[in-house]
C-alpha cells in the first residue's frame, strides 16, 4: 500500500521488506532542506524497524529522479552575507556543525542575526549527516533513476549503495562549478571514490553531464534498464538484498565507505571488528552450518564447495538458501 502524510514531500509504499520511496517536490523536484529533513526524519524510522531491508528512492516526476538542489534557496542562503576570507569562512562552518549538534544549539544559531547564511550552512551539515546516514544504515539503499540528475540529485544517487538508471533522453552529471561553487552536498567525494580522482576532477571542472549509457561507462551508475522495467528491476533487487544479514550489511558499507579513506592499520581492524560482530550473531551460525550440511552432500571431486555449484550459489546470491530475518 501507498501512503503520504499530509504536506509530505515523500511517497512510501511498501512490500514485504522493502520500502519504495517517491522523491515529490513539485513542479520541479528540487531537492532543499524540506526534502532532506523529511529523508533523514524517515531513515531514522526505518533504521530503527527490523523488518525493512532496503530502500528503493526514485522519482515522482515524470522526467526527473532529483533535477537539482533548489538554487533559490542557495541564493537566499548567500545574499547580503559580506565577503570573507576563506579561513573565517572555514572556523563558522566548523562551529556551526559542533552547534547544532545539540537542539538549543540549533534553534539558537537559526533564530541569530546572520539567520539567512547560518541556515544555509545548517542545511548543508543536515545534508551531510543524512548522506552518512545513508552509509551507515544496516539497510540496501537502492536509487531508481528514472530521470534529470544533476548536482544535489546525483549526491543524492551517489549515496545510495546501488544506482539503476532507465534507458532515456535525459543527463546525469554534477554541474556546481558552473556557477562558481564545488558540489557542496559531498559530491566531490563520493564522487571521487565512484569513478576515481583523475575522473572526477574532469567531470567536476567540465560540468560534464552524460546519458545513462555514458554514465553506465564511467561508473556513476551501476546498470541501466528499459524505462518500464526500472521500478521492478529495482525492487527485486531490493527485495534480493533485504535477506542479507543486517549486520554483513552495516560491516560491508562501513569497510567500503568509512575504511576505503583509511590507512591500512586502521581500515584492516574495521574489518576484523565488524567481521567478528557478524560472525557470532546466532543467524550467521545458524547459515554457515547450513552451508556445511551442503558440502556435505555435495561430491568432492566435482563441487568441494556450494560456490562451485552454479545452483546452489545462485540461491544463496538470491538469499533463498537461507533467510536471515
């Protein structure tokens, strides 16, 4: 079933572990602070609810997943605040983020006389915390890219853990430096870490913007499917990674997303941490006797393992050889 709360800008409907989420900001799906604080309110929901195991975001407009973040907003944010050097700069978004990390902070900092700059610097930490968020979830998060993404949308897919994209006339790209500004949702980094920096640093100085097929070629999305197909292709696969366990979920993002940027030392002790956290949880044990009844059953010299057996390990990808919720 479908379900929007009054004035929401987000569409929920659910089926079984997954839950498909309609970005709606019309007329033209923008994304601004509104969006991100009814995201993140939502994935602090669903963070705490056992029986979800992925999201799927896609677009509610015909013709755009996110178009971009709201410029006018950008603007409001950055008129009549007076020029500055970039290290007085650097010290109040610093400050800024140590504030509203308590709630007074925040209704204080909002209610201040630099009100218009401040807040725009508070959206962007908002925007960041739910990005981390997002990487930090035990849940898949699947972006559905069903049209326009540029900018602030793209850091939106660029969050997400696997990008689909449907066969279009439409561009994906990150298009800030135009304007005299780096993407300031993160972009520059995740985007650093999707394609690589000598990639990145083209993509970002040139304004690049690419069709899905070029943009399945650079690495900025990971499949592209007829646009009819999209929602489903998305949802099964959401559906495909909801039985995965919650906790080889959260390990694996958190040694790809937080370790990746790591020296070795310490990305190789997050991977021994959360190894042994998932490995003592009884559903684990519960899987890998599982596993060891089928090498059991299955003959030596023609499949030692359930992994050279295309059938046995193709039910176990699909997350029917076991069920770990």
């Amino acid at each position: 079933m479908s379900a929007r709360r009054a004035g929401s800008l987000l569409r929920t409907e659910r089926d079984g572990r997954v839950l498909t989420v309609a970005l709606d900001n019309p007329p033209r799906n923008f994304i601004g602070r509104e969006l991100v604080g009814e995201l993140d309110a939502l994935l602090r929901r669903v963070g705490r609810d056992r029986s979800i195991g992925a999201v799927v975001l896609t677009g509610a407009h015909p013709a755009s997943f996110i178009t971009h973040f709201d410029v006018d907003e950008i603007l409001a944010g950055t008129q009549r605040t007076p020029d500055a050097p970039r290290a007085v700069i650097d010290a109040w978004v610093r400050l800024t983020g140590l504030i509203t990390r308590v709630p007074i902070g925040r209704r204080l900092l909002l209610a201040s006389a630099l009100r218009p700059f401040t807040r725009g610097v508070v959206t962007l930490h908002d925007t960041h915390r739910l990005y981390l968020r997002m990487s930090r979830i035990d849940k898949v998060l699947i972006a559905a890219i069903n049209g326009h993404c540029a900018a602030g949308g793209l850091e939106l897919a660029l969050a997400c853990d696997v990008r689909i994209a449907a066969e279009g006339d439409y561009m994906i790209g990150m298009t800030e430096p135009v304007l005299g500004f780096n993407p300031g949702g993160g972009g520059g980094q995740r985007l650093t870490r999707a394609v690589g920096p000598a990639r990145a640093v083209e993509m970002l100085l040139e304004a690049r913007m690419y069709s899905p097929e070029e943009a399945l070629q650079v690495g900025l999305v990971h499949r592209v499917v007829q646009k009819d197909q999209l929602l489903s292709t998305a949802q099964e696969t959401a559906a495909r990674l909801a039985r995965r366990s919650p906790r080889a979920i959260a390990g694996v993002k958190r040694a790809v997303y937080d370790g990746f940027s790591w020296r070795w030392r310490h990305g190789l002790h997050l991977d021994r941490a959360a190894f042994a956290w998932a490995a003592i949880a009884p559903q684990t044990e519960r899987a890998m006797r599982h596993m060891l009844d089928q090498i059991a059953e299955l003959p030596a010299d023609e499949h030692p393992s359930p992994w050279s057996h295309p059938q046995l390990v193709r039910e176990w990808q699909e997350g029917t050889a076991f069920d770990f919720n």
